[in-house]
C-alpha cells in the first residue's frame, strides 16, 4: 500500500486543473462533481489493478461436493491462478478453458464425476463465480490468486491508495484524463490524449517489470 | 557515478533557475512536481532499493512481502541465493510444488531452492520451509523518498538532476496549457531517454519507444486527401 493519501493527489489535480486547492472537497469551476472525480479515482485505481494483475491476494473458495459452480470473493477482480487442493493435500493446478473447448472436447463433463476436477472455467459463469469441471465428491478445496478491490478513494477522511507509490502518478493521469475527456465546457482532447499516454506509461511499465513472472 | 545527497531546498532553487523570472507556480506546486518526478523515475529505473529481513511461515510456500518493499529482486535463504523461477514455470516443472517441504524427503530438496513472484507483493517459495520462522533476505525496489522539508535530502546521481527538473517543469507546466506546455515535451522525452538509459528493457517496449521519440511511425499515419481533380492521392503527413 502506498503512503500517499487521495486528498494529496486531489490537491495536485486542482493545481493542474486551477482550481481551488482543498483537498477535492469542492470543484469550484462547476466543470466536475466531487463525487465524479471521486468515481474517476476509484475506477482508474481498479483500472490498474486489473489491467497489470499488480496487487495479488490468496483466498480459499470453499467447495460443494459434486457442484460446478461456485462463488468467489466478494473483493474479486480479477483472476490469476487456480488450485484444486484435494482432501489428502495434494495440490493441482487447474488450466483455464471456456464452454465451447469444454464441450468440443469432453461433452460428457457437466455430468461426468472425477477424482478432481481437471479445469476451471469464468467466461459463462455469473459475475464473481468460478466453475470447476468435472465434478467431483472429494472434500478438498478451491484456492485462487485475484487481484482485490482497492481501498475506496474519496471519503471523508484521508485514504491511502492500494497501489504501491511509484505508480499512484499514473493512477492520478488517468482520472485526469477522465476529467479533460468529459463532454462539456472543461473538455480538452489534446491533453486529455497526452493524460492517457500517461497512464498507460504506469500499466506498461507494471507489466514491464512482470514480465517472465 | 557521482551520487549526491540533494536537500530539497536546492532542488527547489535550481527548478527555480529553470522558470521565468514571475513564476506561475508556487511553492507547493514545485514540491509536488519535484516528488513526482522521483516516483516516476523510480518506477520506470528502480532506483531506490532496500534490503530486508522476512520470516517464513511453517509448510506455507507464500511468503507476502511488506510494504515498503515495491518488488523483489533477489532472494537469500540460509546465506544461499534462490534461483528465479516463475509460477507457470514451477506449475509446470513440479505440478505439487506447492504442497511440497522441505521435509517432504525423497527428490524434494532440504531447503528452499527457488522463488517465483505472483504480482509484486507476493513470493512463493519452493520447498517450502517446514520449519518455519527462518530468515528470508529480499532485495527489493523501495518506496520513493519523499521530501517534504527543505532539509530532506534524496540520493540521487548528480547527472540525473537536471533531467528530474526538467520532468518537474513539465508537470508544473501542464496547467498552462497550450504552447508553453507543449514547449516543455522535449524535458519529457528527454527524461524518457535517461530512464531507458538506465533500464534497457525500456527500450524493447514499443510504448516507451514512441515516448522517447524513437519511434515516430505511429505518429505519422498516411493520409488519403482529394486532389484538384477529384483523384484521391495518398501521402505521408
């Protein structure tokens, strides 16, 4: 977690924005909302969560007996890895596939019963629910790598953003850019462009540094 | 490379040099300009690191690093240097890896051999360590100093000063818009450059290279436009 609180970063977005400097308690100019920016900031923050799979967190999901699906962290973003941890603990990894491969390649895997599961899948599944495949009536358990919500930007009192400092600068570009892309008065494209280019330097650079991981 | 310990107030007067004699800055705003710049600086060079101390848990491969250390970059056990690995890598490798200890026995090692990062903040370790509450030596990237007093001091090369200022004064510009703000581009790229200069995987990146102003392609898209005559001629812009 960083050491840098949002209200010091809404304070240097009303320097560049020349707008009073209070810490984003108001938006005098009338071109943005406190709680729009405060929207802006949260989303840019998940944005890079998700984006650059940074921030990893460890959870159990807990596992029903002979059900596919199942329900994730209320926290989920994003997954990284999953792992079937048998009753005797033993771990496997389980690969990522969708339905189509699933049913071209094993049509018989709703039904079918394994000693584990061989697969996960979470592009037809409800939002924040994880299907493993097949089933199976082994107690283990599910264990994953998400990336987690960020703390929430914006309330009343100072709150340290979740990414690690060298990369709040980006986060804050990005909401810039938010704010200078809104259709209306305070619209300005070119530098609104240069905001993104901006943000996009921190995700790259995030990926960059993981890379080969 | 010739380190100094620069105070803030001498960052601060020589920002001030690079301005034009009615600023349209304040103070606070060059204070914030100047962190700024050491944090990206620190992001795109890992220029600040630190060695720390962490303890293993018993029979638990993942080890979540504290957080003023940004992201590992080489780990010690027992004295020993662990090898670099991956997640995929180890999954692949060792398919139980991660039920595995050093007191597994048969062709498990005794002690931990190799770690593997899951994002920055978190390492997994192989074997893991049965005992547990052994030392664990990281070197690591560290949070960027920030300077708040004017007696707060940064280590920083003396080469690289003027092109953190020239950083400082292009984010300091940024409120000016228009044509002073674009004026300042080149302290940008400039900074872009130095940074690769230290970091060489900068320049694999297509992203950074366009920031730099290696690449220019995709800046100059072709354009179709109508000629006198009706006829559509293409060209570069």
């Amino acid at each position: 977690m960083s050491q840098i609180t949002d209200q010091a970063i809404l304070s240097e977005m009303q320097r560049h924005l020349i707008e009073v400097v209070n810490g984003g308690l108001s938006w005098e100019s009338d071109l943005w909302t406190v709680d729009e920016v405060h929207g802006y900031l949260n989303q840019r923050q998940n944005r890079f969560l998700r984006e650059t799979m940074l921030l990893q967190s460890w959870a159990n999901v807990p596992y029903a007996p002979s059900q596919l699906r199942h329900d994730l962290p209320t926290d989920f973003v994003a997954l990284a890895r999953v792992v079937w941890k048998s009753s005797t603990g033993v771990f496997y990894g389980l690969p990522r596939t969708d339905g189509f491969a699933a049913d071209y390649g094993d049509s018989d895997w709703p039904t079918a019963s394994e000693s584990r599961p061989r697969f996960y899948m979470e592009a037809e599944t409800p939002t924040r629910t994880i299907q493993v495949a097949p089933v199976t009536t082994d107690t283990g358990s599910i264990e994953i790598l998400y990336v987690a919500l960020s703390a929430v930007l914006g309330n009343e009192y100072a709150e340290f953003f979740t990414v690690p400092d060298l990369f709040v600068p980006a986060v804050k570009w990005g909401t810039l850019a938010d704010m200078l892309a809104k259709v209306g008065r305070g619209q300005d494209n070119p530098r609104a462009g240069y905001c993104e280019s901006r943000y996009r330097e921190g995700v790259m650079a995030a990926l960059l540094l993981q890379e080969g991981q | 490379m010739a380190y100094a310990s620069v105070t803030l107030s001498n960052l601060r007067q020589r920002l001030q040099d690079k301005w034009e004699g009615v600023p349209f800055w304040s103070e606070e705003e060059a204070l914030t300009a100047i962190n700024e710049s050491l944090h990206v600086w620190n992001m795109l060079t890992a220029m600040w690191k630190v060695r720390a101390t962490v303890l293993t848990t018993p029979n638990d491969p993942w080890v979540p690093l504290p957080s003023t250390m940004t992201y590992g970059l080489r780990v010690e056990f027992g004295g020993h240097p662990l090898g670099l690995s991956s997640i995929q890598a180890l999954d692949l490798a060792i398919p139980r890896w991660q039920g595995q200890t050093t007191a597994s026995g048969g062709s498990v090692p005794t002690s931990p051999r190799v770690f593997a990062k899951a994002g920055i903040n978190l390492l997994a370790i192989w074997p893991a360590d049965a005992v547990g509450l052994n030392s664990l030596v990281v070197d690591s990237v560290t949070e960027t100093p920030v300077l708040q007093t004017n007696d707060d001091t940064v280590d920083v090369g003396e080469e690289d000063l003027n092109t953190l200022l020239g950083y400082a004064l292009h984010v300091a510009s940024f409120k000016e818009a228009g044509p002073r703000w674009q004026s300042t581009q080149g302290y940008y790229r400039a900074f872009m450059t130095a940074a690769a200069d230290r970091n060489h995987r900068l320049r694999t990146s297509a992203y950074f290279r366009v920031a730099m102003g290696l690449d220019q392609a995709p800046m100059q898209p072709f354009r179709v436009r109508e000629s006198l005559d009706g006829k559509h001629q293409t060209q570069a812009s």
